[in-house]
C-alpha cells in the first residue's frame, strides 16, 4: 500500500488529478503510521535501504508541491517559494528535536542499570515522553499532519493561506518538542556523570558487601534460565547479588529483593574485582561468561538451567569454571564419560535446591480425571529429531489423551518451541487449537459444572494482588534511569508477601477452572513445578523436566522420536528407565493411563526411587542444605585464594622497587 500510494501520487500530481493526489497522500500517510504501529521490522528494513520516514515524508510532500505546481496556472514562484522554505525550516527543526533527544537519551544512558537499590543520590528523574525520545518516525509523521492538511487543501481549490497555516503548525510542533527537551541539558536536570555514576556503585558495593552472587547473560526468551535460581539464591547465607551484562534483562527477571546490578562493559565489570564478593553461580554459558571469568577475586561455579541426558547438558565449557555443581551422581558420570575435561574433583554434588516445592507422591487421583502434564522440550539448535516430540509425535500425543473421557490434559510447551524449526512452532499452534476445540465440546456437555461466578472473581482478586508485588508500575514510555528511580530497594517483608501471594493465587488459578477443563500453560503462570503438583502423570522428552518431576516419584512417560529401538533408547538415556516409552503414534497411552489408575499395575515404582536417588541425590541433609554448604565452601576457597595473592604481591614489592632502582641506576650512568 505504502509503494502503490507513491506511485499513485506521482501519477495525480503530473497528470493533474486532485482526487487522485489526495487520495493517495492520505493512504500513503495511513500505511506508514500501520507500519510504524504493527510492522515495525519492515520499517526498520526501509531504513536499511535508506527509504527512512524522512525520505518518505520529503518525497511525500516533494509530490505534493509537484501537483500543486503543476495545477497552478498562473505565475506560483513567490506563493510557493515561501511554502517551500516553511518545509525546510520544518525539516531541520525535526533533525534539531533528534539531535537533542539523542543528547538527553545520552545523559541518561548511565554505565550500571540497578534494581531493588536505592539509586536516588544519581539526581534520576522520570523520562521525556517515548514520542519525543524513542519514536523519531512516528513523531515525523504526526508533526508532519497539519502541513500535508493544509497542502492538500490548498491542492482542492482552498487558499494558499491553509498550507502557509499547515506548515506553521507543523514548526510550532517541533518548536514545542525542542522546548519540552532543551531543559533537560541544563546541569541541574541531568543525572550524574558516568565516573559519578560509577563511583556511587563502587561506594554502595562496599557497603553492601556482596559475598556470593549470580551471573547471567543472554536473549530475551532465555531468562527462564536464571529466574529458576532467584529462589536458591536468595536462601543462601551472606549477601547475595545478581549481575548481568543486557539492560533489558534487568526487566526479565522475576520478582526478587536480592539486589541487580547490569554493567554492559567490560572495563565496568571488572570493578567487581575490588569488591567483597567471593562466588558467583551460573545458570548458562554465553560468549559474555569468558569475561567474568577474568576475575582472580572471585570464584565459579557452573550451575546449568536444568540436567538432562544430553550432550548439552556435558559441555566442554564448564571447565572454564572452579567447580561444577550437579544435582546427584548420574551427572558426575555423565561428565566421567563425556571426557570433555572435567576433573571429578570439581564436581560438586548439591541436589535440585529448587525442587523442594515439589509435592510427593500421593497414590492414583481420587477424583473422576486423571491430569496429564505434556510438557515437550524444544527443537534444540542441531535439528535433531530426537530432542523433541511436538513435531513427529505431539499431535498424536495430544489427540490420544483428549480422546479420553477421564483425561484432563494440562499442555506445557517449552517457551523456545518453534524459535529454531518452524515446523515445531506449527505443531505447537495446531495442538493447543485441538484442545481449544476438545474444551469447547466438553463445555457442551458439562454446562452446568462450572465453578461459582465467585471462584473467577478470586483469582483477578488474587492476580492483581500479586501483580502489584511483583511488579512494578511504570509507563511505556520510561526508560532504564526512570526504572532505577522506581525500582528503588524493597521494603521489608516483601518477599515473605510474595510467596504468601504466590500460594494464594496459585490455589485461586486452579479453583477457578472446573476438573474437566483442558489447561494450555504457556505464560509464567502457573509456572512447571506447580503444573507437576497438578498432574498425576507426565508426558515428556528427554530433559531436564524428567529429572526434576522425580522429586515426586510420580509415574511419567518419555516420547521417543530419536529413531532408536526401546532398548537402545533406555540405555542411551538413563532418565527413561523408570519411565514408560511412547512411539510417535502413542500407541502407548492407554496402558500409561491403566498403570496411573491401578498403581498395582505400575511396574516402575521401584525404578523411580532408585532413580531419583541417582539423579538428584540424598534427600538428607536437604538441597538447600547442601547448596547452601557449596556455596560456602567455595566463598572460603576464594578467601584463601585472596589471601594467597596478598602475600604474594606483598612479597613481590621490594623486588620491584629493587629493579627499579637497579634499571634508573643503570640509565644514571648512561
């Protein structure tokens, strides 16, 4: 629409047609504010080609003054030099309003975006409004309405007074904007420097006096990975700390109180050398972790975001890091056989500190439904077909358990699903639409047992309860500066409310829906291991999701669509041997389904004890115990370590000034 509009007024304004020339400025106008509102990517991609909104607009209004020209049949150069001039006056106004705007996004650009600390001593302020700061081609375009107006009246038979006026407003606009910014340079509006910036974070790091700490750093989808840590970490004895490297990840992470800090540059992070803290664990690896690493202070330990059965899950990367904590001894033997360098001393056995939510087996559901929890992992990035079952076997999957009277089925994808293989993300898309229309059948049937009005009625209650704790209220427009101002540390108490609100919401979601209702999970909540509560039985792949629903000793099934036979897939993976194995037709499910109802029927109830034992470890002492003790461990061993470097440099000193004096004696002489 947009290429057509322009063709279309290049056509009106030579031929001349009116009605075609502002017809076409007016769909031209329309389609760039849809593209700017519903396609920014393509906009972005115009840009690449230098087809900007500027060029746009220019060319836009370049027409128009053609069409005007060319309609005119008397002498126009004085009535529309002056039209011209008033444009260009416009259009530097609007390059002058985004140099300034780009000046105040600078001043406010600090070099550490914090959350859950008090950062008022950095004079932050709330941020100008996204139009004049974030949104330079929508600005453009709403500025430039009162001139293409006026112009395109002027094009009908109106007096030239209304472009004249058009464009006047159009200049009092950008006029407006550059006064609503200027302001915001003066010395007493901006925030501190960054050397200020940087020297309050120093001085609130040693008054803080972080002992252990967590790193991450990756995309947008991948936060999951260090959320599933906020809990244990915050458990730890000391004062912990999160440090990450994107300014957005500050807004992905979930709720906590445990301090953030975000220091995109390296030469920023390594302040972190001077400081008290000791560890830091890491949920994943990202090209980012070398530069950490890089400290001597401190010490780390690998924690991954989950143990599976696969290779990613015994990366050659983890010996970068001091040690490695694993959940139980299947993953030191796992690392024992990959031979990808990992010295069995550094692997340090700690449990799932994160499973302890998990309810334990209570026997076959007493209630007329059985709930299946499908939970299949993600494509991964080698295009196995083995990593996943949602392609080859989901559908089948999904379609048997539905068929089921006795079945309510609670979906769970992966959140990465389709973000590799798009025919992942198809198969995705077309099983929760079996189950929308499964639900819609069942409602048919099962009118009349539905919850109480009431039970809806709690669960907004209860969310918007939990919303106002967990998140913070801030408008589209703020940027990193203004968060940081509301962001500020939290009062006490807080987290104690949160999980009192966690819990309450949590049996308000479940009351709310009735027992037949088929759920698709796909937001943080209810988030996987309260979906394991939920379930009396799992459905999944090879992933960590196997380990960790064994914390329940609950009965559970693995898809296999690696192309192995069943024998070879079991031994090839030892998560599956307390498991049933489904083929991609599932033809296995029903006597899942018999075994989950007869638990005199299920034969791997040994196996799934025997199993967790290996995966996870002792349930004595506790997780959280022996997370709590490795962490300890390790923040002695940088004491040591530290203690070890002093002596050295103080060693070192006299020899120094030694040679020094030799090499200044030696040039003396010279």
């Amino acid at each position: 629409m947009l290429a057509l509009s322009f063709a279309v007024q290049a056509v009106g304004a030579l031929l001349p047609s009116v009605p075609l020339l502002v017809g076409s400025t007016a769909v031209g106008l329309a389609a760039d504010f849809a593209l700017h509102r519903w396609q920014r990517n393509m906009a972005a991609a115009l840009g690449k080609l230098h087809a900007t909104v500027f060029v746009r607009q220019i060319v836009r209004d370049l027409l128009m003054m053609v069409g005007l020209i060319v309609i005119e049949d008397q002498d126009y150069e004085k009535k529309y030099l002056s039209l011209v001039c008033g444009l260009l006056i416009f259009y530097a106004l609007h390059f002058a309003c985004q140099a300034v705007a780009m000046l105040v996004r600078r001043t406010r650009t600090l070099p550490v975006v914090t959350r859950n600390i008090d950062a008022s001593q950095l004079r932050l302020s709330p941020a100008p409004p996204a139009l004049l700061m974030q949104r330079s081609g929508q600005r453009l375009l709403m500025f430039s309405l009162p001139s293409t107006a006026g112009l395109l009246t002027d094009a009908t038979g109106g007096s030239a007074r209304w472009a004249a006026a058009g464009i006047a407003l159009s200049i009092a606009f950008a006029l407006v904007a550059i006064g609503r910014l200027l302001p915001r340079l003066l010395p007493g509006r901006r925030p501190v420097t960054n050397e200020q910036a940087l020297e309050w974070f120093e001085a609130w790091l040693a008054e803080y006096q972080p002992t252990v700490g967590m790193y991450f750093s990756g995309g947008t989808s991948s936060a999951y990975q260090a959320n599933m840590w906020l809990e244990p970490l915050a458990r730890l004895e000391g004062r912990p700390l999160i440090v990450l490297r994107e300014r957005f990840m500050v807004r992905q992470i979930a709720s906590t109180d445990i301090p953030i800090v975000c220091l995109p540059k390296v030469a920023d992070l390594m302040r972190l050398e001077q400081s008290t803290l000791k560890t830091l664990i890491h949920p994943s690896n990202s090209g980012k972790t070398s530069q950490v690493l890089r400290i001597p202070t401190i010490k780390h330990a690998f924690v991954n975001h989950g143990e599976s059965d696969k290779l990613s899950s015994c990366n050659p990367y983890a010996k970068a890091y001091d040690e490695v904590w694993v959940a139980g001894p299947a993953a030191r033997q796992r690392y024992a056989l990959a031979n990808v360098g990992i010295d069995d001393k550094d692997v340090v056995e700690i449990g799932r500190p994160q499973l302890d939510v998990i309810e334990p087996y209570a026997g076959a559901a007493a209630g007329p439904y059985t709930t299946v929890l499908y939970a299949p992992t993600w494509e991964g990035w080698d295009g196995n077909p083995g990593n996943t079952s949602i392609i080859e076997a989901g559908e089948n999957i999904v379609r048997t358990l539905l068929a089921d009277p006795g079945v309510r089925l609670l979906y769970k994808p992966h959140p990465l699903t389709g973000s590799v293989v798009p025919q992942a993300g198809a198969a995705n898309a077309r099983i929760q639409e079996m189950i929308r229309a499964a639900n819609a059948v069942r409602a048919a049937e099962h009118a009349d047992e539905r919850p109480a009005p009431s039970a809806a009625a709690e669960l907004t209650r209860r969310t918007a309860e939990l919303d106002r704790l967990t998140t913070s209220s801030s408008r589209t427009s703020a940027d990193d500066a203004e968060r940081m101002l509301l962001q500020s540390a939290p009062e006490p108490g807080r987290a104690a409310a949160v999980a009192a609100a966690t819990a309450a919401w949590g049996a308000a979601f479940w009351a709310s829906f009735p027992a037949w209702e088929h759920q698709i999970v796909t937001g943080a909540r209810p988030n996987v291991y309260a979906c394991f509560n939920a379930a009396d039985v799992l459905v999944s792949d090879v992933s960590s999701v196997i380990s960790d629903y064994l914390a329940s000793e609950k009965p559970y099934a693995v898809a296999n669509t690696s192309g192995l036979p069943e024998q070879d897939f079991r031994d090839a993976f030892p998560t599956v041997r307390a498991g049933a194995v489904l083929t991609p037709d599932a033809s296995g499910i029903p006597a899942l389904l018999e075994s989950v109802r007869h638990p005199e029927k299920d034969a791997y109830a040994e196996a799934r004890t025997e199993l967790k034992l290996h995966l996870l470890g002792p349930s004595d002492p506790p997780s959280v115990v022996r997370f709590n003790d490795a962490a300890r461990a390790l923040c002695a061993a940088a004491d040591e370590h530290r203690a070890g470097m002093a002596v050295r440099a103080l060693a070192g000193i006299p020899r120094q000034r030694d040679a020094g004096a030799t090499l200044e004696s030696e040039h003396v002489r010279g």
